[in-house]
C-alpha cells in the first residue's frame, strides 16, 4: 500500500482561483467501514462550477469548507469492499474529490460500464457535462427541429455536446469560442454550420451573419458581454438557457445583466437557469441516448487529459484561462 | 360641427419627453368614408408603452412616424356610420390616438358594452391594462394558488389589477409603490397583504420581511434596481415577468440588466417576456372574468382622470413621474 494525495482547500479565493488556496498532502490511507468502499481515483474532473463552490454562502449546494477535500466528480476502480454488490475491479463514478483514495459509502456511487466507454469518458459525454448538454438544451431549451441554435464556450465539455444534439435534432447549430483553432474543431470535428471567434472584433456581427434567421435557443456558458450580443439578435419566441457564467466566476462583483433583456419582451422570449441535478431520476434516459449516438459517430467525445494530481490548481485554471479544449480532466 | 383637435409627433425625444416634442393643432373634421365610422373621443388611455412608440427602430410595433397623430389607446361615440353594424350612439374602442375625432374603419375597432361599466373603464380594468394584468399574471406568470406574487407599480393600471387578480387566487400578494398614499391605497383599498415603498431605505430588507417564503412570481413593471431586489428573493422555481421598464423608458442607455440574473439558475427560475396583442383572441375570457369579479366587489377600478387634450405631454409625464393614481386617462 502507499498514501493518499489529496488536494484539500486551504483559503477562499476572492479573485482568480490558484495554487495559494489549496494544500497538497500526502495522508494515511483511508480505511472502507461498513457499507463502504476503498476505491482508487481514476480520473478527476475539473469543472467550471467548482470555482463556486469554494464562495462562501448559500448557493445550489453548500460550499467546500476550509481544510476539507476539494469537492470534484470522479470515477475509479473498488480496491477493497464492505458493501454488497461490489467487488474489487469494479469502476463507479461519484464525487469523493481530489485526492488518489477514496473511503466511499456505496450509496454514494454508482457503477460504470467501462465496456460500453472508456473510464474518463464518464464524466465527459456519459457524466456531468453529457447530462448538463442533454437536458439544458432538449428540456430546458425546448429544442424545436429546424431551429437556429447558438452556444458558447462551444469547444468545452458541456457546449460541444450541445451543439452536436442540436445537430443531431435537425438545427442549424453555431459555436462561439475562443481562437481560431478552437472554431475549426468545432466545425471540422465537431461538425457545427459555424463558428464565432469571440477574441475577433464584430462578434455581434459574425453572429447575425451566420445566424440570418436570428436565434431561437441561446445555451450560455458564459455571461457578459457574449450573453447580451445574442440576445440582441433573439427570434420570437426565444430560449436562452442559463447554465453557467464563466466569465464572471472569479469575480461576482463584475458580474453585468444583459442590458438588453428588454428584448425578452419585444420578442416574447424567455430566460432560465437549471441545475443539472434536478434530472438525476433521468440520467438513463441521456446516457443510452448519447451512447447510441457516440458509437454511430453522430457525436463526438473529446477529453482533454492533465497528469499530476498536485497540478490541481493550475489545471483549474486552465478552465478560466480558456485554455482547455474538449473536457477538463485530471489523472492522478 | 366643430374643428378636431390633434397631437401630434413634432420630434423624437432622445431623453424625458415633454410638450417640445409633440405639436397640438386644431384641425378640418375628419370625414368618413365607406366602412368608416366618425367618432368622437371620449377618453385617451395614457400608458408606459407610449414612451416605446416614440423611439425609432424596430420594436414590437413600428414607432409613431414625426407629423402623425400619437397613437393611443382610446374610447368614443359613433357620431356618423358608414358601416354596417355600427349606428350614431355606439361606444367603440379603437387606437385612433390623440385628437377629439377620427374617421376610423370599423373593422379596426370594436362595440363596447357601457351598460356592463362605464367607458373609460374600457381603457382600464376592461382594456389593455386589464388584458396585460390577466394574461401577464395567470399565463406567463403560471400562478398557483398559495405562492408568493410580488408586483411593482402597484397603484397603477396594470400593478394594482395584477395584485388583486393573484388575491382572487389565494396568493399571498405584496406590492411595491412610491409614497405612503399609494402603499395605503394598495393595502387598503386593493386588498395586498402588504406593500413595500420604493422611496424608502431598505426595500430589500422591507420586501423580504414582506416575503417570509420568498417570491415565487414577480410580475415587473419598473425594471433597475427593484427588479433586482426581486430577484434576490426568487424561490424555487420562480416565474419573473417581464411586462415593462418603465424606469429606463427615458433614457435606453441606462438600463441595466439584473446583476444576480445567476439567480435564475441557483433557482432554476425564468424570467419571461410578453406582449398583450398576442392574446387578442382570449381578450374575451379576460373580460368575461374580470367583469364578475368588478361586479362582486373582488376587484375595484381606478381611473385617474386628467382633462384638457392640449395638455397630453405634460399628462404623459405624469407616468414616468410615478404621480398617477390608477389608470391614468385624459377627456378630451
């Protein structure tokens, strides 16, 4: 045996989140109790909300405490189990955090099917992000067949999903993201009509011209000023769906209301915000649908894979620098 | 007979508008010509929408051309028909606009019954304020019986039928208002379990002692910083009605969209925008409802009745002063 490494949080960021607000240890192994797992981490997911959870006060779900294991999905392998149902070599997904052992109730997991996708891919297209996609888009955007689909930060985890169900819907599907190696992935890999490289000047424009019906579902990753240039250019009946505000995650204070959220009544449209967890009674139903389209190749999974779990912090970074491309993860 | 007296649009304001941008003039008498009827005003709705028709560009209506007569919601006597259906005597509603006659095709205006209430009470309770109020609350808003409704500009023409629809429902109602007079009046005479005064400090603080359970539709007609407000105290699954701004309606380039629009997501809420010309064809449900609920007593009519039709501006600016008192009208 050899010793856990954990990231655990050290201080809350007030800024940009980085290596001074985290600790990492070399600790005792955890032991299983009764009802519990050993597991050994796989892969690590790095999420654009994980920067929320580290404010302090009420939110979806209650902060990372100080001094605690940094809250992260995770999948990895049972080393040992007190719990009926599970043996050693078993993969399950859940979210013990950042660190390389896991004591873990059964409850608190579920299995993964590594014959039907690899191990990381479950918390890409099969984990969060595939749930966050599937039924932002489908349920809280009420996806029409034909309709003109716009998400940003479309080379992430999350907006490149969305954009390829729309396509798999029927939609005329554009991406906004940033550089012009990002668009050409999303339209040559990813398969979008188009792609707006939000650093260029004119985005508002290069939006209109490859949006000429206006748009009817906007995803938003990102907030700020990306928001209020596709609100300006909303059709009837509109969709804007809330998932995120990455552009503002490290500094609430800055945080700008679309200006022109007047347009929600000129054009009779409206604006939501889900919280992926409420779907979880649904999860099935996405995961058999995106793996169907996964192995046909209607859709495309892309992990973008760091080493190290004591790069935590500058990988976490990573996320709000822009600098990912396809899923964040980390491998011990 | 006599001459018609006209407002019309001399030039578009570009901040507060006042007499400088309209032309009053006394006119020929207009003549009707087949399938036309001449009417003579009775009474002119005056409504936050009118700021909107002022501006330029595009917007759910096409904006008063400089020279025409203001649009305006209106009421009056057939005074000559030639149109069948219609005889001298009749009271119809139309948006003929600002002058004290029009020659008006019939098909662009409808017989209202002043046996079932008075005519100027078809601008109000039975117009487009009650039309906006009914839909606005019960359709966009989704209300259900027992929530929370909050509702800004509570005396006025839409607020107050707004707050007093939901009492009908069983909701728990509270409304924002300027002054003490119009809180009492809101609480007193509408029946609003309580009423939060912008004017004061602390409307944050006064609206979620007000909202023990918090706010489950805020229905808004001022948009800034009591939008805001609202929006901190969004429940789950909260509706936010967009029905106007009037706040910013004077100068575009102030308004601000909510900076906790997050809010929607940590709540998995909406927020929605309307227009009332899109549910002409249940005009007649509301009417219906909102008639026998005038006639019960569960619902009071108030009209603020202005007179003199040279004095349109200075009349109009007495909404975004926030010093009407009901719906504001002018007679001719």
């Amino acid at each position: 045996m050899t010793t856990n490494r954990t990231i655990r949080l050290k201080a809350r960021p007030s800024g940009m989140v980085g290596p001074e607000h985290f600790d990492f240890a070399e600790e005792a192994m955890p032991v299983a109790g009764d009802g519990e797992l050993l597991v050994k981490t796989g892969f690590i997911s790095l999420d654009p909300a994980m920067r929320g959870w580290l404010n302090e006060g009420k939110s979806y779900i209650p902060p990372v405490g100080i001094g605690e294991v940094m809250r992260a999905g995770t999948v990895g392998e049972v080393v040992a189990s007190n719990a009926d149902g599970f043996a050693p070599g078993d993969w399950v997904a859940g979210i013990w955090g950042v660190q390389t052992y896991a004591a873990v109730a059964a409850k608190d997991v579920h299995k993964i099917d590594t014959g039907l996708a690899p191990p990381e891919r479950w918390l890409g297209a099969l984990g969060m992000p595939g749930m966050t996609a599937y039924f932002g888009i489908l349920d809280v955007g009420a996806l029409k067949d034909g309709e003109t689909v716009v998400v940003s930060a479309a080379a992430g985890a999350v907006g490149g999903l969305v954009g390829q169900i729309a396509k798999v819907k029927g939609c005329h599907v554009v991406g906004i993201a940033g550089g012009a190696e990002k668009c050409s992935y999303v339209v040559n890999e990813l398969g979008f009509d188009a792609c707006v490289d939000y650093k260029e000047d004119g985005v508002l424009k290069a939006l209109a011209t490859a949006c000429p019906k206006g748009v009817d579902v906007y995803f938003d990753n990102v907030g700020g000023p990306i928001l209020e240039a596709a609100m300006t250019l909303l059709r009837r009946g509109a969709r804007v769906v809330i998932c995120g505000a990455i552009s503002g995650y490290n500094d609430f204070s800055k945080i700008q209301g679309p200006r022109n959220y007047l347009n929600l009544l000129v054009q009779r449209a409206r604006m939501e915000g889900f919280v992926v967890f409420d779907y979880e009674a649904r999860y099935g139903e996405a995961i058999r649908d995106i793996a169907g389209w996964l192995q046909s190749g209607k859709v495309k999974a892309k992990e973008d894979i760091q080493h190290g779990i004591e790069r935590f912090p500058e990988v976490l970074q990573m996320l709000f620098k822009g600098e990912n491309f396809g899923k964040l993860i980390l491998k011990p």
